[in-house]
C-alpha cells in the first residue's frame, strides 16, 4: 500500500504530507489492516482540497483516479462497509467527542482529530450564542424610533437593511449576507449607532476586524464614509470606531507563537466584535476568533454567502448561513421584528432557532435589475449557464464575451493592456498612479498556464517593456503594480495588501513601494524591506475579494479545471462596478456556471439541524 500511495503522489494525486501522515497512523496501530493507509491518506488530502474532511461513501468503491496504471500500481478504494470495519478496528480511529487522530462520525465523515474539535468548537460557540435576549436587554421603543430615523422607507417593498440592523440589536450573534452594492457597510454603520444608542451612555467596547490588511482598510474607509450620513446625534457618531484590524491582528497571533495573545483564558476586551468578508475565514481561524471572544459579547459576521470560501479548508460563512435564500423566523421572532421595524416580511416556515440570527440582503444600489452586470451575476448564482450566454451575447454595454486563441494570447492582450495601464505610468506620483490601476484589472481563475496569473503578469510585463513603459530589466521598476503574499508585523504589511513601486522625490528619486492607508500619508517602504510579494497586474479572483474596480477583465483557462466554478465567476464578475469583460470559451463559461462548490463539512448540520 505504501508504494501504492508513493507513486500517487509522483502523478500528483496526493501530497507527500499525507502519505506521511497515513504511514505514521499505520506505525501507531501496527495491529491494523494497511489499508487504513489509504482513508487516513484520502482525509489528510480532503484538507488541502478545502474539505473539512473526507466524505467516505463518495469515495467508497471507486479508484482515486482513473489512470492506465498496472495492477501493482491501482488504488481502489474499498466498499463503504470495508472502509468502515478498517477504521472501527484502528485504534487510531475515535468516535465524536474522543481524543484520537482520527474521528469517524455517524454519517460516515472521516475528520481528521484536530479539524473535527475545531468544527465542534466553532457550532457550540454560536449556538450558545445564538440565544435570544432577554426582556429588558433592548428597549424596544428607542430601537423603533431609531430605525425609523436610519433607514427610508422602502416605498412598498420591504427594506432589508432595516430588518438586518433590527435582526443586530434584537440577537447577541448576527450573521449579515448580501452581494456587493446592498448596502452592508452602511447597515453595520447604523447598526453600532442604534447599540450606541441602547447602551444609554455606558461605555460599549468596539472593535472591527477583516481577514486581510485590504480588507480592514476597506472596512474603516467604508465606515467612516457612512458615519455623515447616519441620523444619529453627533456625540453617537464620535463613538463609532473607524479603524478596523485584520484577524491577526486583533488576536495577536505572531508567527512561531503555538497559541495567540488572545485566547479562551485571556479573552478579548470587547463588548462588540464586527467582522467583514467573513467568507474568508478558514475554519481554525473561526475557531479560534471564537474561543477569544467574551461570553457576554456581540458577534456580528458581514460577507456574501455567495462568493468564493476560504482557501483554506472550510466554507464556514456559507454553512452558517445556510442553503436558503429568504427569511427563515420563528413566527415569535418574525413579530418581533415586524414591532420593532415596521416591515411586513414573507417568511417561512424555520428550521430552527438559529435561524433567527441569519439576515440577507436582497436589493443591490449599485447594479440595478436591468444593469448588464447584475443580471449575469444573478444568472451565475442560479447557475442558469443558457441565460448567462445569452446576457453575454446581446450586445449589453457593460458586459461582453470574447474567445482569445491560446497561441496568440500576448497579442490579443496587447491593445487592452496598453490601452488600460500606459496612462498609469504618467501619472503625478504613487496615489495617482494606484488610482489610475485599480480602474481596470485582470482576474485569473488559475495561476499556471498560458491564461494563469503568472504567465499573464510575465505577459504584460513584456508588452509594457516594448512600448518603454517600463525601464531596463530589473526586478524592480517604476510603476511595478505589488501585492504581498504574508503578513509583516514589523513592516506593517499584510497579506493582500497592494501597493505601487515609485520614485520617492525626498530620496533623490529613489525607488520606493507606496502603501495607501486610510486617513494617513501613504505608507514609503524601502524595496528591500518588503515581505513576500507578487507583481498585480493580473490577480487571481481569490486575491481580488474585497476590492473593487471600475473596469474588469475576468480569464478563464484554456482547459476545463475544477477549481472554476460558479462562485469564482461570480466572485470575479462582482468586483467590477462599471463593465466586465470575460475572456474564455463557451464551453469552459458553462461548465463553470453548472459547476457549483460543495465543500464536504459537518457544520451547516450541526447548526441548522440541532434543537428543532
């Protein structure tokens, strides 16, 4: 079986972690048949692929990939009930709730021993959460006539963010879905005056986080836009935070450091924790976030259930949403709400109690129902591939669909790039220049190959050196577009973070990386000082969540790959605020359309299928 699984790893199909970590599961239960090799294997690989773990009845009787291998060399994975009697037989094999490098649950989930404690750690913090205040802790009557004040009406139809900021006040945990343009960072906005408002002049502790240093900016500039334009008075206002951390931060986890400042023993010092771009968030940072969160805190969790999961294993936003689309209330909760808020909402019938924390945007500001890009994002979302080509097809002016030939890729780049990004090099210094870039950006859905984001930025490169645009041939060079790739405490760079190379005229023009910071001068780094990084020309879509531009060109591969699906298209196409081009085949956009992601988890159950 060792061989078996060395040679899968010289085709690619597993990694060499995983062979390694099934041998030691082997060595510790030297008693067990060898094939246990094989599912310890398959759930260690499930982690690297995004899976909280591994799916036994969807991999049982199957082989792990159909190659023309000898029969020395084939692995095929035993029935269900064979799968099943090898691990009840291990003694590396626990149950729910034991101590044991692996945990096999009742639904035949294979976990690795530390992702399935991090899962339960993650459900039984939000549902002991997810309760219900008490009466007395929310005066209903200054939460009404707050609401009234923050919200407009919604001229008939009923106003999501007002019953999301209604959802916030009512609930100690909040969960806030909706696509970009509905509005969240105006609704979280309102929703820390009406709580200022209701702590009636005690001292309510706020703190504001993102997954990414891009992120967290774009959360503080977002909030401190709103803060004018919410109906509060001005000594409200002057409460509301406006500067948000990342993840990292906030917990102070620091590189080499087992365990973070902030943990379950020594828990933040908050009373209200609001975190954006949820969706990015793997499951062991949930986890942790979570454990250092305060008994008597606020959590509310912002992001678009919609878009792309985490890279790391886990879909934790989706699953705590869960797969329906409207408002799910315990028709107590749904009186509430309609007292408090004034909406008449349809409703239906709720799966649970959980439930009741849950609020989802509907209505976009920025794309209108007859607007080019929100109808294609919509039509992804159903994964309705014949309309999406069809919208594609009309000729609408702020979407369109071309199919470039593989051999002539820098070429057919060339106009658009050149057209896009030579005016970027002319401008006044760095912040112009950043301006100028983030109007148009092209988003990979891969990195390798000739439409991967390597050969892509490599590609433009070249085209901006012929036209002279760039000088010499050095790694750096004025107007090289930057994204660091890992976190710097020390440079106070974080990952995602994009800047600009620059001559700094205080430093007899020497080169210079150029940060935005909100509401402060741009951040000046020595090139030699930067953290780990990457030219941004081109991004993935993965890197793009969070940021917007006016104009993107989204690049699809040449050749069918699993990694593009619905919701990286969708990701993709909801970054551009005025026009999107997509550049790919017919029949790799609608494979990707149909092609939905499910991550293999046992958290939307536990949450959604707990205490009916």
């Amino acid at each position: 079986m060792f061989d078996k699984l060395k040679m899968a790893v010289s085709l690619g199909l597993l990694r060499n972690l995983d062979v390694y970590f099934a041998r030691e599961m082997f060595r510790l239960d030297a008693s067990s048949n060898e094939l246990l090799m094989l599912p310890a294997a398959l759930a260690s690989h499930a982690i690297s692929d995004g899976d909280v773990c591994l799916d036994l009845a969807a991999v049982a009787g199957t082989q792990l990939k159909d190659l023309k291998l000898s029969a020395e060399y084939r692995l095929d994975i035993p029935s269900l009930e064979e799968l099943r009697e090898i691990l009840r037989d291990s003694g590396v094999v626990g149950s729910p709730g034991e101590t044991a490098p692996l945990i096999l649950d009742a639904q035949d989930h294979l976990y690795l021993g530390r992702y399935w404690w991090f899962e339960k750690q993650v459900a039984d913090a939000l549902q002991a959460r997810a309760v219900a205040l008490q009466p007395g802790e929310v005066d209903a009557k200054l939460l009404s006539q707050g609401l009234q004040r923050m919200f407009s009406s919604g001229h008939g139809e009923t106003d999501w963010q007002r019953v999301a900021a209604a959802v916030a006040v009512l609930r100690r945990f909040c969960v806030i879905s909706g696509g970009p343009g509905t509005g969240k960072t105006h609704t979280i906005a309102a929703i820390l005056a009406l709580l200022l408002e209701q702590s009636r002049g005690r001292h309510l502790r706020i703190a504001m986080a993102a997954p990414t240093g891009k992120a967290a900016a774009r959360l503080s500039e977002s909030i401190r836009n709103s803060k004018p334009n919410i109906a509060c008075d001005d000594n409200i206002k002057s409460l509301i935070p406006e500067q948000a951390l990342t993840i990292h931060r906030l917990l102070g986890i620091q590189p080499g450091r087992e365990h973070p400042r902030f943990n379950k023993e020594h828990p933040l010092h908050v009373d209200l924790l609001v975190v954006d771009e949820a969706s990015m968030i793997d499951l062991p940072m949930m986890a942790r976030l979570l454990a250092a969160l305060p008994e008597h805190a606020r959590l509310i969790l912002l992001g678009d259930k919609d878009q792309l999961a985490s890279v790391e294993a886990g879909s934790i936003f989706a699953d705590i949403c869960g797969r329906d689309s409207a408002a799910n209330y315990t028709p107590e909760f749904h009186q509430s709400l309609q007292r408090v808020s004034g909406e008449c909402i349809d409703n239906r019938q709720p799966r649970n109690a959980f439930a009741e924390s849950i609020a989802l945007l509907h209505k976009s500001y920025r794309f209108s129902g007859e607007e080019g890009i929100g109808r294609l994002a919509a039509a992804v979302n159903r994964g309705d591939s014949q309309s999406v080509l069809q919208l594609l097809g009309q000729g609408v002016e702020d979407i369109s669909l071309y199919t470039p030939r593989e051999e002539s890729i820098a070429f057919e780049l060339q106009s658009r790039v050149l057209q896009s990004y030579a005016e970027c090099f002319k401008a006044d210094g760095p912040g112009e220049a950043l301006k100028c870039f983030n109007q148009f950006r092209i988003l990979c859905a891969v990195r390798k190959g000739p439409a991967g984001v390597e050969q892509v930025n490599r590609t433009i490169e070249q085209l901006l050196r012929a036209r002279g645009l760039i000088q010499g041939d050095a790694q750096h060079y004025k107007g090289r577009l930057l994204m660091v790739t890992r976190n710097d405490y020390s440079v106070g760079l974080f990952n995602g973070d994009v800047g600009i190379l620059w001559p700094d005229p205080e430093a007899d023009n020497r080169l210079a990386a150029w940060f935005v910071q909100p509401d402060k001068p741009m951040k000046r780094v020595l090139p030699s000082r930067l953290p780990q990084h990457e030219t941004a020309y081109a991004m993935t879509v993965h890197k793009s969540q969070g940021s917007e531009f006016d104009q993107v060109l989204v690049m699809l591969p040449f050749e069918e790959v699993g990694v593009v699906s619905r919701e990286l298209l969708y990701t993709g196409i909801t970054r551009a605020k005025h026009k999107v081009e997509v550049w790919g085949n017919e029949g790799i956009l609608s494979k990707a359309v149909e092609h939905r992601v499910r991550r293999v988890s046992g958290l939307s159950d536990r949450l959604h299928k707990a205490r009916k």
